[in-house]
C-alpha cells in the first residue's frame, strides 16, 4: 500500500483559492481550477477541496463549480464546506466527487450516520478540528470559532461509530506554520481508531509529512507542502515523489 | 456504445465524467428494456451489498442483466462493488449476487501484527497474473485507487486476472468470457484507469 499525500486547497467566500496560518490571517493563492489542474497533471494521489466560508455565509455548495472540478480530474475528490443536507450530499455525489468533508455538521452524529447509511461509510470523511496538545486539546467547529465540549478520543470513536469511513485531525494552532504535524496527537488518535487518520496542519515539507505516516497517519495532508506563492503571486506547485517519500519511510526510524 | 446502470447505487457521475474525456460513448439507464438490450454495460456501486442488490430488485433489473450478460453475451464491467455483485454472495449480506462468477465476497482480514486498515483506502500497485483485455501486459505495473473492505474469492485461479498485496495477495480483477471486474476504482485512477476504460470501451 502506498502512503498517501494529499493537497488541501482553501476556497473563500469570492471561490478564490487561499492559504490560512493558525485558521486566520489568508493569503490569496490563485484560481482554484487552474491549480487544481496542475495537480492533476502532477497526479497526485487525492485532493480535498474546502470550502472555508461557506458555513459562515451560510452558503450551499457550489455544484457547477463542483461539476466543473470533477469533470477533469481523475482522481480521488473531496468536497467540505456548508453542507448540510443529504440531498447536498447526494448532488455532489451525482457531479463526480465521491467524498464527503463534514466539519460543523460532523457534530452531529446523527448527521453522519444518516450520510454514511445513505452514501456508504467509504464517502463520509470527518474533520475534526483541535487546538492545542495532549490532555489540554481542545475540538472546534465554525472553522475554530466555537468549541464543543467533548474529549477528543471520544469524539472521534464516535464518529468513527456513526459511520465516518475517515476522520481528519486539523491542528488548528499549526495550520500554515510549516513547523511540522502535532506528530504526538497523531500518534496517540491512530492507535485509538480503525479507520484511516488523515493529518492535516503544519506540514510545510516533505519530512514532515514522512514524520505523520510514521506515526500511524493513514494519509498525509497539507495545504502549505504542496503550494508556494512565490514572487509576483507566481503559484508553484510542489508534489513529493511519492516514490521518495516510500524511501524516507522505510529508511531510518 | 456503453450503458452505465443507474440503480441510484453507485458513483456514477465520476464515470461518465471519464468516459467523456477518453470519447467513449456512453448512456445512463435504469431501464430494464435499456439494460437487456445494451451493447456493453457498466455495473457501478459503491456501499452495502444488500442494499445495492435490492435496489437492483426493485427497479427489476437483473432479468435484463442476465439476459444481456448470458444471453446476449455482451460484455459488462463490474466496479467496486459492482464487481461483489458479479459473484454468489457476500459475507457482508444475506441476499444473493448475480452468480455469474463462482467466488464468494469475503471481509478484508488484517494480517495480526499488521498496521493495515480496514476499509484499504488508497493506492496500490495491481499485478496481473495473466494476460487479458483489461490488462493486455502482464509485466505491467499500474497503481489504482481502492476503497473497500470486503474483497472477491475466486473458486478458480483462472477467473482471476490480477491481485493486488493486502498483507497476502488478493484478487483485484476478474475476468471470465464476457464477464469482467475491478475491486479498484479506474475512474478515480488518473491515466491508469483512463487505460483501462478505454480498453473496455474498445472492446
């Protein structure tokens, strides 16, 4: 089984795709098709596609975009960001993206198992978002905004119980720092779960994301791995060789 | 002309999203009369298998697939669970498959001591043990992306075509006279799956 790296792209309300440091100050990276485009070419392994304002403008996803997205890129796609409904869930289904990002709505439980029940475990991928390290983390929903006051351990199983086929642990406090994963948190969620652990927050190079797939991360995610904005707003799109990162897995502890 | 059968099971657009890039045609049916007349078909599904056999029931389907498939002799690609479906049952379910392959669909077993997860999400290297439509090199080495969790046991090692490393090797493709599966998603596998629905459509 080859480990898996994937790019995390960030829509905001104009559908402009940005980079976020710590859930808060952005920084504009380009047009989202095109870089998604790029990414193909390089063919990666999968993408996520989050959309970071739509709950907050309490908008619906975008479905032509989405069609439009899907209609070009043959791989694994992931879609996150205002959903809310089944039927959501269904027409994004129906335009060619077969994974399902629940973050605010994943609090509910109910929610995700009716997704899962309808959908298939496989399609329903849960992000759970936490601040902090060890016994003092702490989960959030609204893109950081409000806490919810379970264990995190917990929280997790019982997504995990509910149907979630994936769960993702976005470290909200390393989110753009490219200081590494909280590779601890990682490491003590995966041991805890059966289903695939994707990490996602602080990766900024490529040993970083060996570092997570170390430590029991099914799947490495990054938004600033994989993307630099150089001078003149110039995006370069940068994707490990998979074969590499086999390399640095397997060589060393 | 390809038919992908609508059963509301099944990630269709993602297919037809592909077959539109390589210029294959195709149509979308869920009609019986569509389905036992088609020129080649796709089985698409993904998620239980009960729940995927039902709804091939309800919308009375599998008399026009195995008209189609037994009668007719026309070719049909089983994807994902669509390929589950081709066999006798499913330890996943109680209700029967179509039967066309002797194989039984068994739960993935992680090996004791193995970090391997269930359901295997991801990509893999798929290795054909013979040569065949879909995979017409059998020194060829292609990675496909997978999500599953049960997985196809063939009675005879010949109606496998290729295997892909689960801790063991498991059959990964199927192919038997007219009748062809993948456990793996073409779809979702950039040039690798456009290969290899292009191949189908070639047929």
């Amino acid at each position: 089984m080859r480990p898996r790296l994937i790019p995390v792209l960030l829509l905001d309300s104009s559908r402009r795709l940005v980079k976020t440091v710590r859930f808060g100050k952005r920084t504009y990276v380009g047009d989202p098709l095109n870089v998604i485009r790029l990414f193909n070419e390089k063919e990666v392994d999968e993408i996520f596609v989050l959309d970071i304002d739509a709950t907050s403008d309490r908008r619906t996803p975008d479905l032509g975009f989405l069609r439009e997205l899907a209609s070009e890129c043959f791989m694994p796609l992931a879609y996150g960001g205002g959903i809310t409904s089944l039927e959501q869930c269904e027409q994004i289904s129906r335009a060619g993206i077969e994974k399902i990002v629940l973050g605010t709505s994943s609090e509910n439980k109910g929610f995700v198992s009716d997704v899962s029940k309808n959908m298939g475990s496989q399609s329903v991928v849960a992000c759970v978002d936490v601040f902090g390290s060890g016994v003092s983390a702490r989960c959030f929903t609204r893109s950081g905004k409000s806490p919810i006051n379970i264990d995190l351990i917990r929280h997790c199983v019982e997504l995990q119980e509910a149907g979630a086929g994936e769960i993702v642990l976005q470290s909200i406090d390393r989110d753009g720092t490219r200081s590494g994963y909280n590779v601890e948190l990682i490491r003590m969620l995966a041991s805890q779960l059966a289903v695939p652990l994707v990490a996602l927050g602080g990766a900024g190079e490529a040993t970083h994301l060996v570092e997570a797939l170390k430590v029991g991360a099914s799947a490495a995610a990054s938004g600033s791995a994989f993307i630099f904005v150089g001078r003149l707003r110039a995006v370069l799109i940068n994707s490990p060789d998979p074969a590499a990162i086999e390399m640095l897995i397997r060589g060393g502890s | 002309m390809i038919t992908i059968v609508d059963y509301g099971v099944g990630n269709i657009g993602a297919l037809e999203n592909m077959f539109d890039f390589l210029g294959v045609d195709c149509t979308v049916s869920n009609r019986p009369e569509d389905v036992g007349n088609a020129d080649k078909l796709l089985l698409p599904g993904v998620g239980a298998f009960d729940t995927a056999v039902n709804a091939l029931n309800r919308q009375n389907l599998i008399p026009a697939l195995n008209y189609a498939v037994c009668r007719r002799k026309r070719p049909i690609l089983g994807v994902c669970l669509g390929m589950q479906l081709l066999c006798r049952g499913s330890q996943e379910g109680d209700l029967p498959g179509l039967g066309w392959i002797d194989a039984d669909v068994r739960r993935l077993e992680v090996p004791s001591g193995s970090k391997l997860k269930v359901p295997h999400i991801g990509w893999a290297d798929v290795r054909p043990i013979r040569e065949t439509n879909l995979f017409p090199k059998i020194h060829s080495m292609e990675r496909f992306y997978f999500v599953h969790s049960y997985h196809v046991c063939c009675d005879r090692p010949n109606d496998v075509a290729a295997v892909v490393d689960f801790g063991r090797e498991i059959c990964c493709s199927v192919s038997a006279g007219n009748i062809y599966g993948v456990q793996f998603h073409p779809e979702k596998s950039h040039r690798f799956g456009m290969r290899l629905l292009k191949a189908f459509g070639d047929l």
